[in-house]
C-alpha cells in the first residue's frame, strides 16, 4: 500500500511539476502574445484611415514628404510644405512666398510619374481624373484622390485637411480667425448695400460665356457663401441650389442672368468686345456697375485664397459703393 502510495504522490508531483511548467509555457506565449499585440497597435498608431471616393485608404499619420495635385495651399496653411506640387500652385499668388523649395512636377499627365517617383513621397493627394494615372500613383505611395469641387466650403475643406494632418485643433483655430476676418468684412459694406440689389459673377472663358455659382469657380464662395451677396433669383434656381458651379449660356440670355452689380471674369485666352450690344444694353454695364476681376486672384479657390477674396472684394464694393451715396 505505501509503495503505491508512493507511486502516487510522485505522479502527482509529477503531473503538478508539468502543470506549473505547461503554465510557464503558457504565460511565456501569453507574454509574446501580448508584445505581439503593443507591437500591433504601435503599428496601427503609424496609420490611420481617410475616407475617399475610392473607399478608405490607409495614410501615415504624421505624412512627412507629401506629393499634391491641387491641394498646396490646404498644407501650406497648417505650415506643412510639401516636396512636390505643379508649377501653377507654386506660382499662385498666395502660395509664391510660402513655395520655395518645393519641386515642380509639371502637369497631371504620364510625365508627373517619374517625377513623383523620384521625390519618395509617403502620401499623395491629387484631384485625380485619370483613373490610370491614380492607379500608378498608388503604386508609389498611399494616394488621396480628392476631386475638384468635392469642398463646397471653407469650414468643410480645412477640417478635412486637419483631419488628414492630425492638425484638428489648428484646422478650428484658423477657422476661428477666417469668421472674425468674415465679419469684418462685412461690417465694412454694412449699410451700403440697398436691400435687394443683386450680384452676378459672370464672363467669357475661351469661346463659351459662363455664369458662376457659390462654389469654387471665380471667388463664388467669397461673394455668395462668405459675405453673403445677394444673386439674381435665377441664378440661385439653375446654379445655387442644385450645387452647380458654372453654366454655359448664350449671349441672348446674358442679360436674364445679370445682376444690378455684375463680377467680371475674362480668362481662358477669351476674347471679349464689352461694346456688343448685347453687353452694352445690360443695365449694369450702362451704370458702370462692373468690376473686373483678376483671373490670378480669384481663379485659385483654396481657404488661403477664398480669406483673401473675402477681403478683396469687399474693399472693392466699399470703394465703389461709398462714392454712389
């Protein structure tokens, strides 16, 4: 009985002898699975992941040689500068002074690719348009395809881009200031501005005579959305409320869409003879009611432009305006 006994007692030390070295085992695995885990998440902390029109896409977190298609001055504006952009971004007149160093990549066509290749960038951002192209641009780096119009607003674009940046806070402390610029401004034409006088934002570019809506085209956004303009009601029925940005219209129909107060822009290589009689019958133009605009200035419609047309065209009304009283 003892001897078995015995036997016993050392099979069960033995079986608690494996037991604690199965547990040791099992902790060490638990332990690796567990730095696996950190070593995981630190991993998913390097990304993060950007809603597009493509479906998400996985980004860096903190992008450090960024290409862009479009979008310069949404990263100058949070003092990010990227390594390459076209040469119609960099030479913009709100971007020129902020641009030095970045590299020219041309147009967006098969020629940008290699150029891009050769900066090693870790982020793309582009208003795409080429799906081919996109697609090569994919397989460089992590790419943001964007498209033009997709921000119909300020507020909207520079939280999207602090967003993309991990620059949340200094995306609403910069939209702070742009409000207090905004009303300004408008404090600035208070009063002299008949209630009912309307705006029209209108001109030739190439062959074809464009009226503009309230989004990115010609400091619409600036004069509708920011300072709050009054346009024709036929204007916001065809262009505002469906979220058009321009319409091409006949000369016959010039005179339906003008305003008391006519914006005018002439771009596009467009020829324009302002003594037509079309033009030159539009009670606007008979009162000298047109302001030309200059397509350098308020082409560009990224937050650091649209703060400045703000600013622009209200000066511009003032100087007008103060004089006709």
């Amino acid at each position: 009985m003892v001897k078995v006994k015995q036997r016993s007692w050392i099979g069960l030390i033995i079986l608690l002898l494996f037991l604690i070295v199965l547990g040791g085992c099992g902790n060490a695995a638990e332990s690796e699975s567990t730095k696996q885990s950190v070593s995981n998440n630190q991993a998913t902390a390097d990304t993060k992941i950007i809603k597009t029109v493509d479906g998400d896409v996985e980004i860096p977190a903190n992008p450090q040689r960024i290409v862009t298609q479009g979008y310069l001055a949404n990263f100058l504006v949070f003092d990010v500068k990227p390594v390459g952009a076209p040469y119609w971004e960099i030479e913009s007149p709100y971007t020129m002074e902020l641009s030095e160093g970045i590299t020219d990549i041309g147009q967006i066509d098969g020629g940008s690719v290699e150029k891009i290749l050769s900066l090693k960038p870790d982020l793309i951002v582009t208003v795409g348009g080429d799906e081919k192209l996109n697609e090569q641009y994919r397989k460089i780096a992590p790419t943001l395809v964007i498209p033009y119009g997709t921000y119909h607003e300020v507020h909207e674009e520079m939280r999207a881009f602090g967003e993309i940046l991990g620059k949340e806070k200094e995306a609403e402390e910069w939209l702070q200031k742009f409000d207090e610029k905004v009303v300004k401004a408008k404090d600035s034409i208070k009063g002299l501005i008949k209630e009912g006088t309307t705006f029209s934002l209108m001109g030739p570019f190439g062959k074809e005579f464009y009226v503009y809506g309230d989004g990115v085209n010609r400091g619409g956004q600036a004069i509708y959305q920011q300072l709050g303009l009054t346009p024709p009601e036929i204007v916001r029925k065809d262009l505002i409320e469906p979220n058009i940005n321009a319409l091409s219209i006949s000369q016959e129909k010039i005179a339906d869409y003008a305003g008391d107060y006519i914006f005018l822009d002439i771009s596009g290589e467009a020829e324009f003879d302002e003594k037509d009689p079309v033009w030159s019958t539009i009670d606007a133009v008979k009162n000298n009611r047109v302001f030309n605009l200059n397509p350098e200035r308020f082409w560009p419609y990224d937050p650091i432009a649209v703060e400045s047309q703000v600013e622009e065209i209200a000066s511009i009304l003032k100087n007008r305006l103060e004089k006709e009283k």
